[in-house]
C-alpha cells in the first residue's frame, strides 16, 4: 500500500510539473479515486484519461520515467522486415502466451543477444511480466510504445481470418427466377435467407471493411438477381464483390435486420439507422442508410444501402496530426485559441470537415467547461464532451434553441443550415462562446456571401467569426512503389499555376501501384485556404454594403498569407505526397 501511494504521490508530482494536468485535476481524479468502492477502485492514470480527458500516451510517458522504463525511439518506421522479424518471433512463444500477449496489447519486437524485447502499450501490466516468465528466453524486458503503433503493428502480423466469408467457401447459391409477378413475397425472402447464408455474407462484409480500411460500404441491387457490392477506399469506390443468384431483396432484408431504427418492412421510404459490432477488439459503429431505388424491373423494390465505418481508433486527437500547412496551421491555432468567436470548416461531403472540426475540440477541451455537440448524426464519440441525442421530441431546432440555455462554453454545431442556426451561432459567439461548425460551400470566401445570402448582417459576420476554412482530401501517393516523372506534363503544371522556375526545379512523382496500395495510392492527404478574420478582413467585410465582394476578400488574404486550395495542393505536389490531377480533379481555377 505504502509503495502504490509513492507512485501514486510521484506520477501525480511528475505530471503537474511537466504541465501534462494542472493541480485543481489531480486534486478532481484523487476525489474520485477516494469515492469509489475498494473492490472497484481504478488506477489513477485510467481516471486521469476515462473521466478526465487527459493524454493517455502523456501519462504512459510519465509512468516510464518514474519506473525506468525504456521507451520506444519516435522515428521507428513499420517495415517488411520488422513485421517478418516479428513473426519469427512469434513462432516461438506458445500460442497461448502469444494470444495472451495480443490480447493485452504486447508484442515480441526484437532480441538483443540474450534478450527479448516485448513491446507494449502499458508495461506497468503485472501480467505483461508473468507472461514474460513464460517464454523460453534468458531475459525479457517491456519497452512501451504508443497505443497506435502497437495496434498497427498488430493488425499486420495478426493476419486474422474473416470467419463469416470462410463459411461461405465452396457454397453455391441457386439460381432464382424472377418472378412475373413482382410483389414481395415475404415468406419467399424469409426462405431465401435461411438457406442461403447470408447472415454469413453481410457479417463478413461489416468485418472485411474494417480491416481493408474502407470508409464506406455500398450495396447497389441489379437486374436479374444481382447485387453488387462496393467498398470506398481513400474516396474511391471500388467493387469487392458480386452476389450472383439472390434475391437483392433479401440481402437488403438481412442489412435492415441488422440495424437498430429500422423497419424491414418499409421499402418506399428513406431510413436511416445504425449497427454496432465487436470486431478485434474494439467496438466498431456502422451508420446505415437506406433508400429505394428504381431499377429495370420496375415493379421491384430495389433499394441502395449505403454504410459508413464508424472506427473511433483513427480519431485525429491531434491537432500537428491534421497536416495543415505553416500559415494555415498558424492561424487555425490562434482562431481556436480565442475564448469566443466561431470558426467554420467547409467543404463538400467527405471532405475531412468533422475530423477536423473534432481534432480542434479536442484541442481545447477542459473539464473546467461545458462542452456541448449538436450533431445530425453523430459520427464520433469525443471524450469530456457532452453530445446531445436528437430525436422526433428533440429536433436540430430544439437543441439549437435549448443550447443558449444549458450553460455552455463551447459548442459544436454539426452543420449552420438556415438563418435561425446562423444567428444562435452568432448569438454563442458574441455573448462569449467559442463555437464550431461548418457550411456546405466551395471555398472560404464564399462562405461569408453563404451567410449573408441567409440573412445575417455583415457587421454581425464581421465581429463574430474567427475564421473559415475550406479543406479538402487528396489521394497520397504510396511511398512504397511512387515513381518520378522523367517528362512531366509542363502544361498541366502551368494550369495549375506552377512557374517554369517551380517546374525545373522540382521533382513530380506519378502512381505505380503494389500490395501496399490501392492503384497507386495509400491514405489521404487534406489541402486548406485558411481564411482568418484578421483587421483588415473584417474592416473589408463590415463596409461591404449590400454585397459582399468576395474576390476583395480573397485577394485580401492571400496578400496576408493564405494559401488558396489550389496553391495549397501545389505544395502537396512538390513535398511529392499527391499528383497534379489529384489537385486538378479537387480545386477550382484561382481567378485573380
């Protein structure tokens, strides 16, 4: 007792001086610490992190230096040859020490001489050391490593098998005529589904998903009992599978059986609804969307099922994590860093807008304020937020109004869709609120003509926001198979506004494609016009008058710095991480 009160006594010390937590939460998760039942009193670290929002990887940082416990070099790279390494290894431990070690997320990383090195995202575990006693080496010695690094490393040495698609290896599915007459046939579909497996295929499909890393699921019915289905992979579909011989109707029954707030039976009506599922570990959110759709057989209710993969473990909680370039990152932090005033992302759908938006609050979020999301859906889970459920009783309008009276600080607004958001925004925003949200527009400039169009005065513009800005996401180039171009293509590069200067000097790369990629690609990469209300732009928006120039406001601001999104993707292409047709398929010609 006496040794856990030093440590307690020593992380607690060791984190207030490195400014990892301040007093007043030491003193907050000591309180609760004290409060609970012996038998279920937790870890001070597990308060720290689960009530309080704190870093948890700051904190394991803290625990290593009080316990002498090496750490993980940063610029470690995962490459072929560790992940091979580290299989060997694996070979050697009996399986049901490796399952024990996985499952408590440690991994045999490397010998040295005599001794293992066993990587691990908490190697304070007493456990970690009783399996350490177990494997046949001399020595063994736990080093930590972030949580993300130890999951990636086991993700790819697990090479877990997809249990629902092996059981459908080597079944053949009956070919079904279509019917001449086409009315549902409920019990006909209920037939269908029991012997055909499709609980097996649907099942598999939410679990490959995840591991293949798609954002979003597709299933598109066809002609002639035929289904098609496509997985999005860094904001391209691509199909992964033809259902050949089944009813598209059934398949859509299995997905709608599935999923919570959904009604089987309801085919000509948009439904929206959602499937959680414990897929390696952790549990997974899908958001289901439901439409009908006319197909060539006309009398068919055919309907489009479109899945989004909620995984919370790729949350950006850091803000250096989003990429954003010097100036733009500058400012973003300074706009955040206000204690009131909005800040507003926009951008078209699947443009990053609430990853971004969700990294910025976290950022800034405090137990010391009341923060509150208005969201519609709500996408991700965000530790020591307050997220209001809406519902029939409790529109997007009743927590808008509603908000103003629950005491916030900071507030994120899923989306300023009319002029009564815009305005309780605005309201948030000049009584001392700092608030988030985004708009649906092309670029920054235009946002501040999207608000006035909606009714809200300039001068109101002018005081209120902090900054708008418009991002969007680029394919990045693999690094494993990327090529440069011997001959790149000099009239492109000057459309995109590249000088013959910037065209000779810098090296321009193309896709190839290999297993680490999909066509050349791998992950995205996200370019920004970072429109900041300095004097100068709110002088310009204040005096505008009956019309907002917007091309004033650009002009404005690149002569102070901003990069517009396509001189943004321009230095996406000469750091190498994106093509030129990336930044010519997703940004408008700069006019000025």
């Amino acid at each position: 007792m006496a040794l856990q009160l030093n440590i307690r006594q020593l992380l607690g010390k060791n984190l207030v001086e490195n400014g990892i937590i301040n007093y007043e939460q030491l003193v907050q998760a000591l309180e609760i610490q004290e409060c609970e039942p012996e038998q279920q009193k937790r870890k001070l670290p597990e308060i720290l992190t689960d009530d309080l929002g704190v870093d948890r990887h700051a904190i394991r940082q803290a625990l290593c230096e009080i316990y002498a416990i090496r750490q993980l070099e940063a610029d470690l790279e995962i490459t072929d040859e560790l992940i091979d390494e580290i299989k060997r290894l694996c070979e050697f431990i009996p399986a049901e020490i490796k399952e024990q070690l996985i499952a408590r997320k440690a991994l045999p990383f490397r010998m040295k001489g005599q001794k293992l090195e066993i990587l691990a995202e908490d190697p304070t575990d007493p456990h970690l050391t009783e399996l350490g006693s177990g494997i046949p080496v001399k020595q063994f010695e736990l080093i930590y490593a972030n949580e993300q690094f130890v999951h990636k490393l086991i993700e790819k040495i697990s090479e877990t098998k997809n249990e629902y698609l092996n059981q459908l290896e080597g079944i053949e599915f009956e070919d079904t005529e279509p019917e001449e007459e086409h009315e549902v046939d409920e019990d006909e579909i209920d037939a269908e589904i029991n012997q055909s497996m499709l609980n097996s295929l649907v099942e598999g499909m939410l679990v490959e998903a995840v591991r293949l890393e798609a954002s979003d699921i597709h299933i598109i019915p066809g002609t002639g009992n035929k289904t098609d289905i496509y997985f999005r992979f860094d904001g391209k579909l691509q199909l992964w599978m033809t259902q050949n011989n089944i009813k598209p109707e059934a398949i859509s029954a299995v997905v709608k059986d599935k999923t919570r707030n959904v009604d089987r039976f309801i085919r000509d009506e948009s439904q929206d609804g959602f499937i959680q599922r414990f897929i390696d570990g952790s549990m997974l959110r899908y958001r289901v969307s439901i439409m009908p759709m006319v197909g060539s057989e006309f009398d068919r209710k055919f309907e489009s099922i479109v899945i989004r993969v909620l995984d919370d473990r790729k949350v950006i909680t850091d803000l250096n994590l989003l990429g954003l370039q010097d100036k733009a990152y500058e400012n973003f932090t300074k706009a955040i860093s206000k204690p009131s005033g909005i800040v507003i992302i926009t951008g078209p759908t699947g443009s990053g807008k609430s990853t971004t938006l969700v990294a910025a609050l976290y950022s800034v979020l405090d137990p010391s304020r009341n923060v509150l999301t208005v969201e519609e859906p709500v996408e991700y889970l965000i530790k020591g937020a307050r997220q209001l459920r809406l519902s029939e009783a409790m529109t997007f309008e009743h927590a808008m109004r509603g908000i103003l009276r629950h005491d916030p600080d900071i507030v994120l607004v899923g989306e300023i869709r009319d002029l009564l958001t815009a305005e309780i925004a605005i309201k948030l925003a000049n009584t001392g609120h700092l608030t988030f949200s985004t708009l649906h527009t092309n670029d920054a400039p235009s946002a501040v003509a999207r608000l006035y169009k909606m009714g809200v005065e300039p001068f109101l513009i002018s005081s209120a926001i902090n900054m708008v800005m418009a991002q969007r996401l680029l394919r990045r180039l693999c690094k494993h198979c990327k090529q440069p171009m011997t001959k790149p293509d000099v009239e492109l590069a000057k459309s995109l506004g590249f000088s013959s200067e910037e065209i000779s000097n810098n090296t321009f790369y193309k896709p190839v494609g290999c297993d680490h990629c999909h066509n050349g690609y791998k992950g995205r990469i996200a370019i920004h016009e970072a429109l900041y209300f300095d004097k100068d732009i709110k002088k310009l928006i204040y005096d505008s008058g009956n019309e907002i120039d917007e091309d004033g406001i650009r002009n404005t601001a690149i002569n102070n710095g901003m990069l517009t999104l396509r001189a943004s993707g321009r230095e996406r292409v000469k750091s190498g991480d994106t093509t030129m047709k990336e930044v010519l398929a997703n940004t408008l010609e700069d006019e000025f």
